[in-house]
C-alpha cells in the first residue's frame, strides 16, 4: 500500500508516505480526533498512488489516537443496511 516493505515503515513518519495533497487531509482528521470527535474517517492518497480509508478514534482512558489504514484498491462499497 504504502511501496515499501513492511520492515521499512516501522518508526516512520506516517506522513512521509502520504501524498503531498493528502497530508492536510490526515491532519485535520486528528485534529477533530484530538478535540474530542469519537470517530472520524478519511479518504487519501499514498505517494506510492493508493487509494487509502482512514479511521482514527482515541483510545479509552488514554491520550493515544488508534488508526486504521485500509487499501482500497480491490475494496467495494459495503451496504450500510447489511
């Protein structure tokens, strides 16, 4: 998702994988996490060119924001009725 090997995104910055237009995105999605949003999602882009859902929440009890980050590129729309 990302173009890299897995053992090359460890401690790295998230941003410095995401497109240069997708990083305000990702920004004001932990902003509104950060001013007490229980859930938010996002749509970016990598600089590899995936399509990413983001989902991020605070982590109960604790000052740590959990996210999600899921390739869409072989995803469909679930119905939300289902």
């Amino acid at each position: 998702m990302c173009g890299k090997d897995r053992a090359e995104l460890i401690g790295q910055d998230i941003d410095a994988f995401l497109a240069t237009e997708s990083r305000p995105v990702l920004e004001k999605l932990l902003a509104q996490v950060r001013a007490g949003v229980l859930d938010e999602a996002c749509e970016v882009s990598t600089s590899a060119g995936a399509a990413v859902h983001v989902k991020a929440g605070m982590v109960p009890g604790e000052s740590s924001i959990l996210m999600v980050f899921v390739d869409l590129a072989n995803s469909t729309k679930a119905d939300p009725r289902a």
